[in-house]
C-alpha cells in the first residue's frame, strides 16, 4: 500500500469514497443527502489541500484530509470493503506525520459517532462532545484529540 498525495482528477473517487464509508454504518438516505456537500471533496481540495489517498494495485483503498494548518482532520475514510484491513491505521499515522511536519503538536478530530473506537485505539484521547439535532433527533459527536508527538 502506497500513501501519496491527491490530484484534482481523484476528487469524484474520493467522494464516492467518503459517501459509501459514511453509508455504511446505515445512516437514513435523507441524511445522507444532507450530508451531501460535507462528504463532496471537490477538485479544489484535492489539488490545494493536505489530501491524500492510500492506493494498493492502482485501486484507491481511503483517503484523508487535514486543515491546512494541520491541526484538524477534516475526513478519514475508508471503502467500506477495506475495513479492517490495516488501511485506516496507515491514513491515520501518516496524517499524524504530516500533520507534526506542519508544525501541529495534537490533531483535533469531530468523529462519527461509529469511527470513536477506532480513534481511542490509535491513541486519541476525548475532549468532550459536540451535541446536535437532525430530523428531530440527538446526535452526539466524539470530540478527540492525538498528539503528533510521542
């Protein structure tokens, strides 16, 4: 598996990416429509942006993306597929290593309530919680924390 930066012609993959590692954990079609935009990486991104992509066999496994400073993770997916198979773990240490090489001594990460467990094994550690209302219905995001250096 390979790590390597996005380029502007990867942004309908990644896209399609996010929506089906999104999509996965059975969330209702009207909310994913809302989420839409949000998991829309647009080739703006991919080209100006710390995005990238782990690719095996020419076949793109997941992407990340951090905010330009480095000090948030803005996504992390992975096919859906894939999970389970080392490709988060890959996305996330090289996201912390970029993220140091920017100057960012811990990663901010708002989670899906379903990806918390992942991130508290790769070391982060909780803040807090961003609670919010959808449909009429509380939705409570892990608010977490990884330092860059150990």
């Amino acid at each position: 598996m390979e790590i390597s930066r996005a380029t502007p012609q990867d942004a309908g993959e990644l896209t399609e990416i996010a929506r089906a590692a999104k999509r996965h954990w059975g969330y209702p079609e009207r909310w994913m429509e809302l989420w839409r935009e949000a998991l829309t990486i647009t080739p703006q991104l991919a080209a100006g942006g710390e995005v990238w992509v782990a690719e095996e066999g020419g076949e793109k496994l997941g992407f990340y993306a951090l905010s330009g400073s480095g000090r948030e993770l803005e996504h992390l997916w992975v096919r859906p597929e894939r999970l389970g198979e080392g490709v988060g773990r890959a996305l996330f240490l090289h996201a912390l290593g970029r993220a140091a090489e920017l100057g960012a001594e811990t990663v901010l990460i708002e989670s899906d309530p379903n990806a918390e467990g992942f991130y508290l094994r790769m070391g982060a550690a909780k803040l807090g919680e961003r609670v919010s209302e959808l449909d009429g219905r509380e939705r409570v995001l892990p608010l977490l924390a990884a330092r860059t250096r150990h």
